[in-house]
C-alpha cells in the first residue's frame, strides 16, 4: 500500500535563530530530516511531501529535495499565509504561518493516501516509523468513527537541556486509545522536575514518564477535510485575536474525538527524541547521531 510521509517544514524557528531544517548534524552532512526519511522509507513509506513556505523552495530542493528524489518520490505543498476560507482576510499583524493543522491543511489535493506527518526538525527513531506504518497497513481506513494513530513518546526522552518545548501532554485510556491531548507551550525541567507553565509564574508538575505526542500522526487522506472544516471554526472562535492565534493539529484530534467523530491509537515508542530548538542543541544531536553511526544503527553516508 502506498504510504506517504508529510514533513511540516515551514517554520523558520525563532527560538533557533534561523532555517535550522537545512542545518547538517549527520557526519556526512546529514539533516535532521534524512534520518527520519530513511526510517520512513524503510518502514514502508514511498512517497515524501514537504510543507515549505514558497520563498524557501529554493533552498529546500538544493538541500533536500533534489537529494533525496534519486530515492523515492518527492513533492512539495506550500504553507501560504493567506490560505483562507472565503470571506476572512489575513488580519493586520499577522507574519507566522496559522500553525500545524492548517500547514497539513496544505496538502489537500497532494496527499491522496494514508500518510504520517511530522515535524522536519525533530528526530523520532525508526520504531515509530515501523509501528506507525504496521497500524496503517492493517487498520480499516475507511470505516466509521475515523481511525487515527499517533507515536506516543515518554516526555521525558524528550526534552532539551537549553530552554522550554512544546508538547501534546495525552491522556491514554486502559485500551491504548488516545482520550484527550493538551498542548503545553512551555515545558522545561526545574529543580530536578518536569514542570510547565501558562503564565511565566505559576508552574505546575507533570509526570516525567507520561505519554506526549511529537507531531506524528498517521491519518487517512479523509483526515484532510476535517482540517478544513475545523480552519473556519477555528477562525470565528478567535475572531477577536487572530493576530497571534495558531490552528494546532491535536486541537482537530480532539474536537473529533468528543463529537466521536474519531478513535485514536496510541503506539508507544520508547526512542528518545533529539531535536534542533535551539541553537545549543545542535551538538548534543550531532552527538548522538553520532554515537548511533558507531553502534551500527546508521550507515555513514547515510544514503548511497
């Protein structure tokens, strides 16, 4: 079955100080987004859609595309800021993309088959590939309430020594379906605890071994609609501040699984997560990515 890997990568990452997407960690120059293409495309994926912001294209078919094309099939959508429905214009002040449900919004009309989509400068580990491919090989796609799954990560295999992350905080119910998902923008380790904060002042503590989604997913083509669907709610809920509002993908994931529109598997993964938020991390990556080229995991140059 063809299956297709959806990379978001139209931030520029503000925190990072740069497009950190093309930044080499591997010891051959390797990106980031190599390694999970890699896992993709052994696991089963066929078929690789980024999501860039227009005036990057340039630069991403130097750095990636043009690369990897020579392996599987590649083709890119772009994040436009003025991607909206009819009757709403983009509100004065508005310079960030509308966030990760409407960048996935993106890919209507590109994306015609199952798909798993992640972040572009997030390193996630061959396992969650091979599981979420398995689930998407078997599970029944068509059927009613929608199926989805996504890679449950360990929240704290994924946290940074530099700053603060953002992370789908899960609840998980006693048959391993997702029954609720809170984006927390601000969570960093404190005093030797995994705390998060909403207003720069009060923190509160989170269980360093729950459950948090890392953006990856794995839909239907179907899933495209909802986004859609739920942009313009999205819009008029926030009429009022869409300066600065972002549509994120768990905010779609669940407002379906309240109307049991809905299910959501959760497929555990114990990888540790490496990723480029901010500058300093870079080498602790490159590190890492090192460490698992020396154990065998990897082949130095990656492709061949």
């Amino acid at each position: 079955m063809k299956k297709t890997l959806v990379i978001m990568a139209a931030g520029m990452g503000s925190r990072y100080g740069g497009l950190k997407q093309v930044d080499t960690v591997g010891p051959c120059g390797e990106l980031i987004i190599d390694y999970s293409i890699y896992d993709a495309q052994r696991a089963g994926f066929n078929k690789v859609v980024f999501i860039i912001k227009e005036e990057n294209d340039a630069i991403f078919r130097e750095a990636i595309g043009d690369r990897i094309a020579k392996f599987t099939e590649v083709s890119y959508v772009y994040q436009r800021i003025d991607h909206l429905p009819e009757g709403f214009k983009v509100p004065d002040g508005r310079v960030k993309p509308w966030g990760t449900a409407h960048a996935v919004m993106s890919c209507i009309g590109k994306v015609n088959e199952p798909f798993v989509v992640i972040n572009a400068d997030d390193f996630y580990g061959y396992e969650a590939f091979k599981k979420l491919a398995e689930w998407l090989d078997t599970a029944d796609l068509e059927s009613k309430p929608a199926k989805y799954c996504m890679a449950g990560y360990i929240l704290k295999n994924t946290l940074t020594e530099n700053g603060h992350v953002a992370r789908g905080i899960c609840s998980v119910d006693e048959n391993g379906m997702l029954a609720d998902v809170n984006e927390r923008t601000k969570i960093m380790r404190r005093e030797g605890k995994i705390q998060y904060t909403e207003d720069d002042e009060n923190w509160v503590d989170l269980d360093e071994n729950c459950i948090v989604s890392m953006n990856c997913w794995g839909f239907p083509p179907s899933f495209l609609k909802e986004t859609s669907v739920r942009f313009r709610d999205f819009l008029l809920y926030n009429e009022n501040d869409l300066s600065k509002a972002e549509f994120f993908l768990p905010f779609v994931v669940k407002d379906m699984i309240k109307q049991g529109l809905c299910t959501v598997s959760v497929l555990k993964t114990s990888d540790k997560w490496f990723g480029v938020t901010y500058r300093e991390d870079k080498e602790s990556v490159a590190e890492a990515i090192s460490e698992m080229v020396a154990a065998g995991e990897y082949p130095a140059p990656l492709w061949n």
